[in-house]
C-alpha cells in the first residue's frame, strides 16, 4: 500500500506540472500541436493509465488526432487538457481514499463575522484537506489549531461582555490574546459550541509550539496522524456546531 501510494503520488504530481505545459501552450494560442511537444505529457498518461488501469483509462493518443498539416500528424491541445484533468481527479480521488483522509471539499465558515478572517479560513481549509492527503501531519496541525484559533476568537468577540464574564475566563481583558484552551473553555461554558470540542482539544492545545523547533524539542511535543486527525476533529465541531 506505501509502494503503491508513492508511486500514485509521483505520477499526480508529474501530470499537475504537464497540465502546466499544456496550459502554456494553450495560452500560446497553439490549439494543435506536434506530438514532440507533448511527448512527456502523453508518455506520464500512459504510463498512469498502465500501471493503474482501476484508477485511470488507458491512454489512446488517436483519440487526440487534430489532422495532418505538412505531412505530420498535430494532436488537440484543449482534447489533451482535458485527459489530463480528469486523470488528476481521479488519482487525486484515489489518493485521498487510500490514505483514509477527508474528502477534499469546500467548507464557507459564513457564520464568521470578519470577512477577511473567513476568506483566509476558507483557503487554508484547503490547505489542510490538500496536507493531510500528503500526510504532512505537522501542518495539518498547525493549520488547523489555527484555524480553530480564528474562530473562536471571532465567535467570542461577538458577545464580548459575555465572553469576559464567564467563569473560565482568563484575567487577560483582550479575548484576542487567550490561549487556546482558554477559548475553548469559554466558548463550552457559554454554550457557543459544545463540549465536544473541549473533550477532544487537548491534542491541539499546544499547536502554537510546533511552529518554534526549539520550543518542540524542549517540550517533548510529538505530533504524528492522529494530532492531525483530532485537529480536523476539533475544526469539524465547532463549524457543525456554528452554523446549526
């Protein structure tokens, strides 16, 4: 399983840098082409499509055929973006399934009062969904706690007197400023999302010290799949429990 998902990793890769090409020449304005400047582009679906027929078709370079000029054969440039998008989908797809990730998909984080906080959420969702396929566990955890960071933040700030009178609230009169764990237990207590999230958050708690080596090394932090899991976890609640 290892073997197979590095080699599907290399080949999606390799077709998203040959989508590159061909959209080069696309906005070159070459709608047909010689087969010597998509050679490579031809060369990684075949060899996709070989190697994985379950996950990709076989590759046919007739089907691509845009007729004869000079006595040569040129080949559709749109008809080969095409076939190589749809080999990227596919392989993205099976990637996420053989790594038992998340489905990549777009979350709007609408109830999100500043709009700047919500575009930079919606990006780096993405981003997370996209790092935890590649099993960059570190990231996934970083990105995620601090995605749950902005969102609490954002949440508590709009009942502040609320936020800064509970129980749990920590002596420090800027909610921007707290803690983590400070923003969960607050936001549990002031039932602004449930205690699902507190229960689970301890694993993300420290994110902030993994961006600093020396702090992780000092703190004897690991992080590894399942951080990275019960980040994504912690994320899903309090999005659930903020648009309900």
């Amino acid at each position: 399983m290892a073997l197979e998902l590095r080699r599907l990793r290399g080949h999606y890769h390799a077709l998203v840098a040959q989508a590159e090409i061909l959209k080069k020449l696309a906005a070159d304005g070459l709608h047909l082409v010689e087969v010597e400047y998509f050679r490579p582009v031809a060369q990684q679906l075949e060899e996709v499509g070989g190697a994985f027929p379950e996950v990709v078709e076989p590759f046919d370079l007739d089907t691509h055929f845009g007729g004869n000029f000079n006595g040569r054969p040129n080949y559709n440039v749109a008809s080969l973006q095409s076939a190589v998008a749809a080999a990227i989908g596919k392989i993205k797809a099976e990637l996420e399934e053989m790594s038992d990730g998340p489905v990549t998909q777009a979350r709007d984080f609408g109830y999100v009062a500043d709009v700047g906080v919500r575009k930079i959420l919606v990006q780096d969702y993405g981003e997370i969904q996209r790092a935890f396929v590649g099993r960059c566990w570190k990231a996934v955890t970083i990105l995620a706690g601090g995605a749950i960071e902005a969102i609490l933040v954002d949440a508590l700030l709009q009942d502040e007197p609320q936020a800064r009178s509970a129980g749990r609230a920590p002596r420090e009169p800027d909610i921007r400023r707290w803690g983590l764990a400070d923003l969960i237990n607050v936001a549990v207590e002031n039932a602004v999302v449930s205690g699902g999230a507190e229960k689970l958050s301890h694993g993300v708690r420290e994110y902030r010290n993994l961006v600093h080596p020396g702090v992780q090394l000092r703190s004897g932090l690991a992080v590894g799949e399942e951080e990275a899991r019960i980040a994504i976890e912690v994320l899903h609640i309090l999005d659930r429990d903020l648009k309900a």
